[in-house]
C-alpha cells in the first residue's frame, strides 16, 4: 500500500495547489453563505411567529430540520458539481501530460494506482465539506444544536462525497478530454440518484424491493434523520467498492495495451 499513499500525497498536493479548487471553495462559500443566511432569518422569523401564536409554553422549530436539514441537502447537491470538477483531473491530466505512461511502468499496481487517486479525491472533498460544517458549528454560539443528528448528516455527506470521487474517478479514466469527463461524471451521478425512481412505477414486489435498496436518496435521508442504518453504510460502500472495482480494470488494460 506504499506505492497507494505516494501517489495519492502526490495527487493531493496537486489538487490543493490548483487554482480550481480555490475557485469551486470560493463559489460554494458565497453560495452557502447566503443561502444559510437566510436560512437563519427564515428560521428566526417563524419561531417568533409559532411564539406568538403558541405562547411561552409552544415547543418551538426544530433548528436541525428547519436549517441544517436544508444546509446540508443544499451542499449535497453543490458537491455533485464540484467534484466532477475536481475528479476530471486525476486520470485526464496524467493523459495529457503523458505521465500516464510513466505511472503504469512505474513499480506499482493499477490498483495502488486507483486506489491513491481515490484517497487524494476523497480528503480533498472532505476539505470541502469541511467548510460547510463552519456554518452549523457557528450556530453554537446562539442556539443548542443536536449534536446527534448534525454528526450523523455529515457522515452520509462525507460517504456521499467518496462515493462521487469514485464515480468522478471512473468517468476521468475513461477519457483523455476534460469537459467530456466532467460531463460523464455528472451524468453517472445524477443516474444513480434516479435509480431509486423505478421503484415507484414497479409492478411487483420484488422490483419495488430492489429499487428501494438501491435508492440512494433514502439511504441518504437515513443520516440526514440521525438514524443511519447499516444498509445504509453497506450501500454507499458497495458503490464505491464498484467504480473503483471498474477504474481499476480500466487502468489495468491501459497497461496492456
């Protein structure tokens, strides 16, 4: 495994010193930024409105399903483009350089190869997504959080985000052009978001079944209700065992071309 985390430091010091990642950091800042701005307001303002209606005694909003839910969906769906963006460059830029060559005569395996590109992809949307975290931490500072569910949400956000790299991964070895691999990244994640959606018009049972285990928007929504099951864990890990699985069989027959 040497020869994995040598490539992926190398990979990683590449993909934080790119203008890209500082441009797709500042983009998703402003965007969070204002939408959990008013998020805040939206939030403050029907909790005075339920006080006022309901008296001292009313329950109140829930902060985590009135904002950090939608925080956290919002940046779910920022992190689809952003990680296209950011997976383009792991096989694509090897290929245009033709340090591509180099890698697979160099004394490591295709799977080390896949493996240190997955890690390095990873942690740098983990960095991403460390900086939406900013925003609920800053709300300790005024109002309790449920530290439970808050955990729970960004640890489907994190498997969320590994599992994009995979398919960011496996779309960037399949071309040497970075548009179409942004493209075809995208694609594949919006297919897998829309797998689930057969199982609403499946006439059997068992089809209804399998769509609804392979429905990732519920898998999700687990974590986001602080009630992550192991399906859950098992299905994100699945997916990204799969595409990393094909990238490495891609990689693998680029060597014996």
């Amino acid at each position: 495994m040497r020869g994995a985390f040598v490539i992926a430091g190398r990979d990683l010091r590449g993909l934080f010193v790119s203008p890209l990642f500082y441009i797709l950091t500042g983009i998703c800042a402003i965007v969070w930024s204002f939408q959990f701005y008013f998020l805040v307001n939206q939030f403050v303002s029907q909790s005075m409105m339920q006080m006022m209606q309901q008296g001292q005694n009313g329950e109140g909003l829930n902060l985590h399903f009135t904002v950090m839910f939608r925080h956290i969906s919002t940046v779910n769906l920022m992190m689809i483009f952003a990680v296209a963006a950011l997976t383009m460059r792991l096989f694509t830029e090897e290929k245009r350089q033709r340090t591509f060559d180099l890698l697979l005569t160099s004394p490591v395996t295709a799977s080390h190869i896949v493996i240190g590109k997955l890690i390095a992809g990873t942690l740098t949307a983990w960095a991403l997504i460390a900086v939406s975290l900013l925003y609920p931490i800053s709300m300790a500072f005024f109002g309790k959080l449920e530290w439970g569910p808050l955990i729970a949400s960004y640890i489907g956000l994190m498997l969320m985000a590994a599992l994009y790299v995979s398919v960011g991964m496996f779309a960037s070895s399949l071309t040497e052009n970075n548009v179409l691999a942004v493209v075809m990244g995208l694609i594949f994640n919006v297919m897998i978001w829309f797998l689930g959606v057969m199982g609403e018009v499946a006439e059997s049972a068992t089809q209804r079944a399998i769509s609804d285990h392979i429905n990732i928007s519920t898998h999700f929504m687990s974590f986001l209700k602080g009630q992550p099951s192991l399906a859950a864990i098992v299905f994100f890990l699945s997916v990204i065992g799969l595409f990393t699985f094909l990238t490495q069989r891609v990689v693998e027959s680029a060597r014996w071309r």
